[in-house]
C-alpha cells in the first residue's frame, strides 16, 4: 500500500521562472517581441519563506558517505513546503520540524487559515512551515522539466493510483537506485519515460505539473526506501537536538549542498551571412554545447512562413539558396541525449535585388 502521499498541497510558482522550451511555430523575427505565457502568482504567506533553491546552497552539513542526490531540476526555485521531522507520515500533530530544528505548532504560532496544517514560527506571525506531516520537499516548478536526481531504474511511470487521476501524487515516477533508496516525482503534467528503463542523471523525465490531489502547478520530491521502510530526509538533519525521526540517513546532496546536475546544458547558437561567392545565397551555422546533440532548423519566408529546412541533425554549416530581394531568417532548436532543449534565431539576411543593367 502507497502511503506516501496520501495528502498534497500545493505548491506556488517561483519568483524567478523559467520559460519552457520555445518552439519553433512560435518563432519571431529579431526585434519582435512577445509577452511572456506565464505571470507571477503566489500565496502570499508562503512565497517569501521558503528557501530558495539556487543550485549552491550549503545545508550545513557535510554529506553522507552514500550521498548521491542533485537537485531534480535546473535554475532558482523556492521550496514551498518541507518534510517534517516530528511526523513524517501525512498524520497530524500538531507539529512541523524543519530539517534544522526549527519548529512551529499549532498552539503558539498557529495555523495559517488559508490551509490549517501549515503553522507560523512566532505567535500571530506569517512565518509559516508547510506541512504538518509531509514527507518530502515540494518545489515551485511551473510547468518545467524534471530531472532524475541520480542513476537508476524506473520502477513506476503511471498515475499513482490509475483508476483516480484526481487522487494522491497524480502522474509520477519513482526511480530505483543502487542503494536501497528510490526517488519519487509527483504531480507531473507529463511523463518521459517507461516502466524498467534505466535513466542517467540530470536526464529529463518529465514536466511538472499539478496532476492529482494538487492545487496548483508543482513537484513533490522525495527519497524513500525501496522495502517501504518509510521516507528519508534528503538534506538530513543538523537541529541542536536529536533527530525526531529515526530513519534518517543524513545529508544525501553530493558535496553536501544541494547542487545541479553537471551536465552540458543546450544553447543553440545560430548564424547567417551573405555568401561571398552567390548573391542568391547564405551560409548558415548552427551549433550547441555539449554532445548528442539533436537540431530541427527551420527558414523563415519573407512572408512570415516558416519551412522546414533539416530535421534531426548535427552541428554543421550549410548553403541555402533564395531568390533575389527577400529577407529570410533561421529557427533552430536542439534536444541533447538528456532531453533538455533550446531554441534561437538569426538575424534576418536580405538578398539583393537583381540588377537588371547587367542581366540576370
């Protein structure tokens, strides 16, 4: 029986997000620009405390010696909700111990009224710790890649509870690991991989989302043991007294610090210029860091169409040849080996006009 996420909340979009990968029928010529598809919203009360996720952060504390965690993620993202050390188990009382010791109750800080498992650290205050009873880290992701935290095998890739799409997690993924421990991504928008596939670290899994019980647009991270021992702590414990939760195994962030994934992430760079030699023509280059590249480019008409150019390739050069007086531009967007992608333009070119004195 799944008793890891009988409850969820939600989770509240960052402050600082990252735009999902454009595509290319949303192509604009340089200097056009276009309203960002996403807005800054929050719960008031929870946004400004929850720490912020920056890919450097120091849990302080050194790592355990099986410690083999990155962030499921890349760029800033607040943690809006965090596993508490006095009851992990979505069971209430009265109680959320954060990782450092910090407590807030029910009875001196309060509840939040918005959502009464949450509690404030000082009495009256806005504070808040959420939740009373969570056993992971809730992550405001909107709508954005999620990554494997470490190597391992997919054990699940599926609704967690397939006849309820509104229950529980949602669409998740656990993935099993070589240690005992596996990791777990709720509410997922989409999915990416299969049931016994292996996954790389820092590979694209899916999207976040708010599937299941969740409220709004989020991930729920966790680290469980693959026997159904319960959740750990992946940033372990530091508080100055004992840890109220005994299955801990301490801090599991590689180096100790909650970090990114050293991977070569996408950045499509793309060129285009007169060619020297053929006033029809334009040499265009497109290239990307990092290997296994995949590219999809694409020719933008005077017109404003766009038309497909190469699919599936590498870096390289090519010639395209036009007709005289029009602009054309390029769209090129790249997927790496580990899923993750980007996309740009080149500046416009302009072919000449013929000159008609001269023939053709």
């Amino acid at each position: 029986m799944r008793l890891r996420h009988l409850i969820a909340f939600a989770a509240v979009a960052p402050l600082l997000l990252q735009s999902a990968p454009v595509q290319a029928a949303q192509a604009l010529p340089p200097g056009h620009s276009k309203h960002g598809r996403y807005v800054r919203w929050s719960y008031p009360s929870q946004m400004t405390y929850g720490p912020l996720e920056t890919g450097a952060a120091d849990s302080g504390e050194g790592p355990t010696a099986g410690a083999f965690l990155t962030l499921p993620f890349r760029g800033p993202h607040y943690i809006t909700s965090l596993f508490d050390h006095c009851y992990p188990n979505y069971g209430t009382d009265g109680r959320v111990c954060r990782y450092d010791g910090v407590q807030a109750t029910s009875h001196s800080g309060g509840p939040d009224p918005g959502f009464t498992e949450g509690y404030a650290q000082t009495p009256g205050g806005h504070d808040y710790l959420y939740y009373d009873g969570h056993d992971g880290y809730d992550y405001g992701l909107f709508y954005e890649p999620v990554a494997a935290a470490a190597p391992g095998i997919v054990m699940l890739a599926n609704w967690l509870d397939p006849n309820c799409h509104t229950c529980l997690s949602g669409k998740t993924i656990e993935i099993k690991h070589s240690n005992g421990l596996l990791t777990f991504y709720g509410h997922l928008s989409r999915i990416d991989v299969v049931k016994g596939q292996s996954v790389r670290r820092g590979q694209v899994i899916g999207l976040s989302g708010s599937t299941g019980t969740a409220t709004g647009p989020h991930l729920h991270f966790g680290v469980y043991y693959v026997n159904g021992n319960g959740p750990v702590d992946p940033y372990g414990w530091s508080g100055s007294y004992s840890d109220p939760w005994p299955r801990d195994l301490g801090d599991l962030w590689i180096t100790g610090s909650p970090r990114f994934a050293d991977i070569a992430m996408p950045a499509v760079s793309v060129s285009a210029v007169p060619d020297s030699a053929d006033p029809k023509a334009i040499d265009v280059t497109w290239s990307s860091p990092g290997g296994g590249n995949t590219f999809q480019v694409y020719v933008v008409l005077q017109d404003g169409s766009m038309k497909p150019w190469f699919s599936n390739v590498g870096s390289r050069t090519e010639v395209f040849r036009g007709r005289s007086d029009q602009s054309y531009w390029f769209w090129v967007s790249v997927t790496t080996d580990l899923g993750w992608s980007d996309a740009a333009g080149s500046a416009p070119v302009h072919t000449p006009a013929v000159d008609h004195g001269q023939g053709v």
